[in-house]
C-alpha cells in the first residue's frame, strides 16, 4: 500500500475575516509538523513572510503586536501550507532561494541551492582573491542557479566568471539571476561540461563544481529533494562519482599550474575523491569539514 501524505487541517478564518498573525503562524505550525516537515515554526513564518512580503523578522513583530492578516491574505497562507505540507520544497512556493548575499530565483527544473555550499563557495572564492591577477578567471562547471557562479562574480568583482550548465531547465533559472544581480563580469555558457571552455585550456585560476554525487541506489529520504530536486543534479553513476572523474579530467584541462579545484560531495566520500584526485596527478587533495564537523568539499592544486 502506498503511504499518503497526511491531510492538512484547515486553517482559521475565510476570504472576509481577519485573523490574528499568531494564531495563523501556530496553525500553520501545526500542519507542518504533522506533515513532518522540519523545523515547521520556521518555514511557517517565512510562508507567512512571503504572503505579507515581509521579512521574517516583521512577521515576528506582527505577532508580538498581536496584528491581524486580513481574509486574502489567510486564504493565501492556506493554501501555501497546503502544498509545504505536501512536501513541495519551500523554496519553489517562494520562488526564492538566499545563498550567502544572493536572493536567487528558483523553482522546478533546477536544484534548490544548499546552506553547506555556501561554504563550499569561500573556498573558490578565497582562491581567486589570493591569485595575483587582475584579473582572475573561475570556472563553475554545472551552475544549476548560477548560485556559486554569482558567489564568486559578486565578491570577487574584479574576476572573470564563466558559469557552464547543460541542462536547459537550470541554464533558463541560471540566466534569470544572472540577469537580475547584473554581474557584468559573469559569463554564462550552454555547453556539456565535458566540452566546456576549450579556448580557456591552461589559463583558468579556479575551477569549483557542486556536481550530482548520489550514487545511484541510494535514493534520498527527504521528500523534497527525492521528488523534486532534478534527477540529473543529485545522481552520479554507480559509486556517486562518474561525474567527478569528468570534472578532474576537464579541471586539468582548464587550469593553469598551480591552479585550485574545489568540489563539493558527500560526507562519505572524501576518501575516494582524494584517491581520484592524486591518481590523476593532481597535487595537496584535502578533505574539508562543513560546520556540522561532515566531510563536505575537497580541494587540490594542478
């Protein structure tokens, strides 16, 4: 028998009657946590942030005020809540994703960007910053949102980005928001990142990937990212690593001597993509912890 999400209460108020906020934001507290979603207070909050177009905090003001939402506005809330309670990420109900000082726009076809990439992100960061150019160039091969891609434009301003992406679903979000940041200094290219970049061979500074490392048996609990994050960003062959073994080849490729490349993986899997790496000759691999103490990226120079 196939298990089916729990059924939502409803919330108080209709289209004509004011609810107060808190009374809102505990129901919708409720649901959520009935539906297991994780940390429901929060993601009620910034539904209902997103309904008033507020910020979280305001709404929290609100509530200390004891204001009310007016009947539109509840009727909205509703059926917000419905579709988090379903599981539908938060952050395709919102349409935005933050990521470090970025707001990026996000929604189906392209993988929500994650908090532990943000770290991810300093390190490439960090690297061009040190490289002494005045003009570095970086390299996101598989940008999804053009989240790292942006990361690096935005605070490395005086580099040169190219962001490469295959899929047209996330190469479309990816144009979005690097129209919408006005990073002059980033360059988006529809290409397989196999082929990617071959007129910059031998002259990049940094090359940083966030590539799909889920081997292909382990399929994710959550439902937000089993159900909607695209098949194509979270998938990496029998051991997770087919396509880290493309990106090393490629990084080669690309970068100059003594050039970084930075990627992202699982927490169990820094061993074997260091194996990888010095195999291919690359130099000084180490494995790098995210703030929860779980391997998360893994660095090594050309």
């Amino acid at each position: 028998m196939t298990p089916t999400a729990p059924t939502p209460s409803p919330l108080p108020g209709s289209a004509s009657t004011p609810v107060p906020a808190r009374a809102l934001r505990d129901d919708a507290v409720g649901v959520l946590a009935r539906a297991g979603v994780p940390d429901p207070e929060v993601d009620a909050e910034l539904l209902l942030a997103h309904v008033l177009g507020v910020s979280r905090g305001r709404v929290q003001a609100l509530i200390v005020m004891d204001a009310e939402v007016d009947g539109p506005d509840v009727e909205r809330m509703r059926a917000f809540v419905e579709r988090r309670a379903a599981r539908e990420p938060l952050q395709h109900i919102t349409g935005r994703a933050p990521f470090r000082s970025l707001e990026l726009n996000v929604g189906p076809g392209v993988f929500v960007p994650r908090p532990e990439t943000e770290q991810v992100a300093q390190f490439a960061i960090d690297a061009l910053r040190a490289v002494p150019s005045p003009e570095p160039v970086g390299v996101d091969l598989g940008t999804g949102s053009g989240a790292i891609a942006l990361a690096l434009a935005t605070e490395v301003p005086h580099a040169r980005v190219y962001a490469v992406e295959n899929s047209p679903e996330a190469y479309i979000w990816a144009r979005r928001n690097i129209d919408e940041v006005g990073a002059t200094n980033l360059t988006p290219v529809f290409i397989d990142l196999a082929d990617a970049l071959p007129q910059l061979d031998g002259t990049v500074d940094v090359v940083i990937s966030n590539p799909p490392y889920v081997p292909d048996d382990a399929i994710p609990r959550d439902p937000e990212v089993r159900l909607h994050d695209p098949h194509a960003a979270l998938y990496g062959g029998p051991d997770g690593l087919d396509v880290v073994r493309t990106i090393s080849r490629v990084a080669q490729r690309l970068l100059r001597p003594g050039g970084t490349l930075v990627l992202e993986h699982g927490e169990l899997q820094g061993a074997a993509i260091r194996d990888l790496l010095t195999a291919d000759g690359w130099r000084a691999a180490a494995t790098h912890r995210d703030l929860t103490t779980r391997d998360r990226a893994t660095t090594a120079l050309r």
